[in-house]
C-alpha cells in the first residue's frame, strides 16, 4: 500500500521504480501529483511500497557544521535567491565533467527539474520557484549517469532528495546530494492560475518573458524583497512580498501540498550531504557581516558535502554559526508548516470557478480584518 494522500509528498520515487512502468504521477483537482497505479498492469512487485520515503524515510546525518556564506561573485549572488551556494557547486560539478539537476521553468512557466551538463543551463536553475516540481523523470537518467561513474549534483525539496536516495537504493561516491530548507511547496495549479491572471492584468495577455520571486533590488531580507515579472511587450509587475497576494498566499500556509503539514524531513540532519537556506537572522547575530545582498546558510552534514564546500569555499566570505543560531530565526528548518484555516474554502472556491487572485484576498483578509485594516489606515491618513 502506497501511503494515504496526506502523507504522500510526491516525490515519485514510486512512479521512477516501477519495472512495469505502470504509476502515473496525475494531478488531483488542487494540481498537486499524486501516484496512479494502473492496476491492470501492476504485478505486485511491492517496489512502489519499498521505495517509498513517506514509509521508510532514509538515515539522517548525526552530525553537522553550519556556517553563513556569501558568493564573492557580486553578479551571481545577486541573481541567488540567498548568497550563492548553488550555483558554485553547479560549476565545481560541470567543471567535472558532471550533471546538474535541479528545478527550472519551462515554455509554460510550470516547475520542473531537468538534467543539464551545460553551464549555459545554469541561469534558468538559479532562483527559488514557488511551485512543486516534477523531479521523478530525471531520476533514470541519474542512475545511468552514476553508474557510469559520473559526477551529479542533485538539488531538490527535502522530500525529493529522500525519494531520489530512496530510488537509487545504495550510496554513490559521485553523487552530491543537496536539499534546502523548504517552507512547503505551493499548488502548480494556483501558480499557474495566479500567472495568467498577472498576465491579463499587467500586460493585456502578453507573454511572460522572466520570472524572479525574490528579487533584490529592494533588499535581500525577508522583509524586503519583491516578485518580478518582465513581459515580452517591455511591461513590467513589480511588487513588495508582502504585498503580492500569490506570495502572501505561500507563507500563510494557504495552498501548500497536504503532506507540507506533517513534514516528515525536518530536522538539522538530513539524508542529504549539504543543506542550503537563507540566513535569515543574520542581521542580529553579526550586522557587520549582513549586507542585504543575500547570505545563504550551508548545512554540513557528510564527508561528501565537506569536500564539495571545501573545493568552492574560496569563492565565498563565510561566518561560523551554530545549528541552534540557523534554526532560531528559521523555523522551516524543525518545524512544517500547518495549513491555513481557510485552505478547504479557498480549494473549493477555485474549483468553482473563482478568479484565484480574489479568492486568496479574501481568505487572507476577511471582511472583519479589511474593516480593521481601513480604519487603521483611515486614522493613520493612508
Ligand atoms: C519551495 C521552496 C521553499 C523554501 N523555503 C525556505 C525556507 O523556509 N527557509 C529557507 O531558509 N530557505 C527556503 N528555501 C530555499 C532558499 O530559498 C534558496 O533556494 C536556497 O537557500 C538556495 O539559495 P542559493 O542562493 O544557494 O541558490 P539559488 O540560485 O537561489 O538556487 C535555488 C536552488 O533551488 C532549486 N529550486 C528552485 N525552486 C525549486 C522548487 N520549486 N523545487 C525544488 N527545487 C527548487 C533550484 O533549481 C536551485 O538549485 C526554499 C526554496 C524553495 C524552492
């Protein structure tokens, strides 16, 4: 038995296993993918079952170093959602001869990984994408590559990383396995829903040319960031964090995955080698290292991580902290993330045909709260 929907994360562990090739990872009616088993064709192998991280969840490292870190590559690390890391371990890995796989959007702005031996690649990979992705296709391809003894970094959700161990079932000296602190993983139906809609209204239709969720042009910290949007007709969407209601939606909890309420990858060990986030907090524990630019924290949990780290490190200013320091101003780090109250309400209103825009203004701020709000806002002068 696969796990009941709650639990099941979508790795696809399962999917990428079966020898019968007869699991499909298909949407449900809130655009998150869930195993399909074609029973016809099943032979009860029960490969799904063993594979499968929800159930039989990988050994996590027992000790890890912890440091804050920002890429020296002025360029690089502005483009970084936090300081950098990925994108030096990417190129340590090509320069290798390697593989890179990690998460991009494609001709259709959806999230997905893909496999790339081509620094080219990289710029696309850069950047958190707020959507789940599809990451089990790339899984095949990366066992060959291992088995042929090729370098592969993999970066993915804390979830996918333990379905892509899962997967290949034994250690790989060439593999480089990297996940991150994750919040949770938003609906791929409401992101593309909310960017339809963005595009109607900000540029009449016009295709979508990039996409930054965490650009830094106003700032790197947690509160001062902003979404990005560049269309093909020059039209630009430019709007604080706080303010852009897809991302107000993601941090309130309001259309994560299920299984993002019962997170069962927390923790500072992990089955991966290296950890990245962002070092929120920074700016308390040493102002004189923070500068808004991005500072991304790397967790140390193996050997494998510490000659990774150690072969980019000249690249990157560092400071030394502690896992208790990394997780106080970062509670994704220990903690999943429960969903909003008004997330039933909110699924059931968007199968109803409701525009998602208004509909995650009105179960963030309901009559009573915009009422306040107003008033606040009336005796401010605002
Ligand atoms: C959904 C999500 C939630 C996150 N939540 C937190 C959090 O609560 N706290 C925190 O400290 N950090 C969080 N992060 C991680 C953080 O935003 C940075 O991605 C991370 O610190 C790496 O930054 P960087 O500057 O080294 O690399 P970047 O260049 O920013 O690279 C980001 C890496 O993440 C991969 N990636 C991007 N989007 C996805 C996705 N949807 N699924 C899988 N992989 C993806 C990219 O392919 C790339 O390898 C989250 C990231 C994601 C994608």
């Amino acid at each position: 038995m696969l796990p009941e929907k709650a639990r099941c994360t979508g790795c696809g562990a399962c999917a990428a296993a079966c020898p019968q090739n007869c699991i499909a990872m298909t949407a449900d009616a809130e655009g998150f993918r869930y195993p399909q088993i074609d029973a016809d064709r099943c032979i009860s192998c029960g490969m799904c079952e063993a594979v499968c991280p929800a159930d039989h969840a990988p050994a996590v490292s027992q000790e890890t170093s912890v440091l804050a870190a920002q890429n020296r590559d002025e360029a690089v690390r502005g483009q970084s959602s936090s300081g950098g890391v990925f994108t030096a371990l990417a190129r340590q890995v090509l320069s290798e001869d390697g593989l890179v796989c990690a998460a991009v959007y494609d001709e259709a702005h959806r999230v997905t990984h893909v496999v790339t031996g081509r620094p080219e690649e990289l710029g696309r990979m850069r950047g958190a994408k707020y959507a789940q992705s599809a990451a089990e296709p790339c899984f095949p391809e990366l066992r060959d590559a291992l088995k042929k003894g090729r370098s592969v970094l993999f970066v993915g959700t804390p979830c996918q990383t333990a379905g892509l161990d899962r997967f290949l079932g034994r250690k790989y000296e060439s593999l480089l396995l990297v996940d991150m602190i994750c919040h949770g993983v938003p609906s791929p139906l409401v992101w593309e829903k909310y960017l339809a809609e963005r595009r109607r209204t900000d540029a009449a239709g016009a295709a979508v040319r990039d996409i930054d969720l965490r650009n830094k042009e106003t700032g790197w910290s947690r509160y001062a960031y902003s979404v990005k949007i560049g269309y093909e007709d020059g039209s630009q969407y430019r709007m604080h964090q706080a303010q852009d209601p897809f991302l107000r939606g993601f941090v309130q909890n309001l259309y994560l995955r299920p299984s993002c309420a019962q997170c069962g990858f927390k923790g500072i060990g992990r089955c991966s080698d290296l950890t990245l986030g962002d070092g929120w907090g920074i700016w308390d524990i040493a102002p004189e290292f923070d500068d808004d630019k991005g500072t991304s924290l790397v967790l140390i949990h193996t050997e494998a991580g510490r000659r990774a780290w150690d072969a980019v490190a000249p690249g990157f200013r560092t400071y030394p902290l502690t896992a208790e320091q990394a997780a106080a101003q970062n509670p994704s780090a220990l903690r999943s993330s429960p969903a909003h109250p008004e997330r039933e309400r909110f699924f059931a209103s968007l199968e109803a045909g409701a525009p998602v825009t208004e509909t995650i203004r009105q179960c963030l701020d309901p009559p009573e709260k915009r009422g306040l709000l107003q008033r606040i806002r009336g005796k401010l002068g605002f």
